[in-house]
C-alpha cells in the first residue's frame, strides 16, 4: 500500500479549486423560513449562491418580481454570498449565462420527487454542466410551502413562524386591499 497522501489532504490544491456557484429557482412567493433554511444550509458547500426568482407569465403571483427580490433582500440580509436576481426563460440559459454548476431544489414529501426529478433530467439534456442537487428541508419546515402559507394569509390566518414578520405584514396589508378592491 502506497503511503502516498490523497491529493485533498491537507493539500493546497483543494485550496485552489474553482469556486462552488449554486443556483435556488423558484417563484418565491412568498419566501417562507423553508426557503431560508435551504438557503442557509446551501451555504454550508457553495461558496456562493443565487437565489433566482422565476419570472413566470403562466402565474398569477400575489407580488411583483420586485417586491419579491426585496423580501429575499431582507430575510437573507447583506451576506455578500447571496446575490438575488430575477429570470426569464430556462433555467438552463441562466445557469450557462451566470457560470452556476449546482441547481438546489428542495423536496418536502415524496410526491414533489417525481415532478422534480423529470426537471432535472431535463435540465441535464439540456446542459450537462449543471447538477442538480436534492434538499430536504429541517423538520420544522418540512410542511411550509408558498402555496399553503397565501391560503392561510388569504382567510386571515396567522402565518406567524412560516414567514419573516415583514413578508407576514406585507401579506396581511395585500389581501386587505384585493378584499377593499384596492389592489
């Protein structure tokens, strides 16, 4: 047997690999503490990350691609890591055009799997260079989706804890102007 050291051992070549960029799409609306936590733990392996809100003409979303950018802004605060962007088209033209090798997605249940997974073999025929790498989410957030959180807020619900207190807020002051037809 060799006695040869690994080249990542304690080596300076794995101190000069090619940074980890990570891509997390989605719509985001609203970013939920389920979002945040992938976001957070995406950083624990890519150096850094863009969180990358769909621009979705088939959806009727409750905020703008800008209000949206601005609640991601604030729940993730200035870590020079993040950058936040919006995107048009295929995710697989933004990943090419930002130079991002790992598409983030994350499963709550077994149903989101195979939906999920059909994507990301597409992605892959599409471009090759970019993986797609699985999360699932803590377990105190496995439940929280977008979706479900716009129910809750939409009947008046409390969405404290699903969400930062400022998209909760937000949501609140929304669904009281579409019910006084101001919005």
């Amino acid at each position: 047997m060799s006695s040869t050291p690994s080249p990542t051992a304690g080596s300076s070549s794995s101190d000069s690999r090619t940074p980890l960029l990570a891509l997390y799409a989605g719509s985001f609306d609203p970013i939920t503490h389920g979002h945040d936590d992938l976001i957070k733990r995406t950083l624990t392996f890519a150096d850094r990350l863009i969180v990358a809100v769909a621009n979705n003409v088939n959806k009727q979303p409750l905020f703008s691609v800008d209000e949206r950018i601005g609640f991601i802004r604030d729940v993730v605060g200035d870590d020079p890591r993040i950058e936040v962007r919006s995107f048009s088209g295929l995710l697989v033209d933004f990943a090419r055009e930002t130079g991002a090798r790992v598409n983030v997605r994350g499963l709550r249940a077994v149903s989101d799997f195979e939906y999920e997974f059909q994507i990301a073999l597409m992605n892959r025929h599409l471009y090759p260079d970019l993986e797609t790498v699985f999360m699932t989410p803590s377990l105190d957030t496995t439940y929280i989706s977008s979706s479900m959180v716009r129910e809750v807020a939409r009947f008046g619900g409390n969405v404290t804890g699903l969400v930062h207190p400022l998209v909760a807020e937000a949501m609140e002051q929304r669904y009281a102007a579409l019910r006084r037809g101001d919005a």
